[in-house]
C-alpha cells in the first residue's frame, strides 16, 4: 500500500469563499456537473454536493456549541 497524500490546509475563510464561487458558478450553469465543477475548483465532491443540497459550513452547524 502506498502512502497517502497530504492535502494542503486552507484558511477557513478562503475555502468557504472558493466553496460559494464553486455554487455560483455550478448554478450558472458552466460547468456540466457537480463533479467537473468541484475539480476545477478544488473542492471536494462531497463538499459541494452537500451544499448544493442545503447543508451549512461546519462553522454554522456547530454554533450552538
């Protein structure tokens, strides 16, 4: 088994703004699917599939914490 590849850490801040770019431009339309759209912009497909679905950051999900 080979080793795993280490993902670089992003500051919250600009993952969730890559993440509503990502949204916008899905819903405009430029890009065919969920998946191509998470790839060029470096998401995670189940990321943006659930936020497309109403999930929230995990900022607002554990507010009440």
């Amino acid at each position: 088994m080979g080793r795993l590849k280490q993902r670089k850490q992003v500051p919250e801040a600009q993952r969730e703004l890559r993440i509503q770019r990502a949204i916008l431009v899905f819903q405009q339309g430029k890009y065919p699917s969920i998946r191509k759209t998470a790839a060029a912009f470096g998401l995670p497909f189940t990321t943006l599939h659930r936020r497309l679905n109403g999930g929230e950051s995990r900022v607002k999900a554990h507010i009440a914490q």
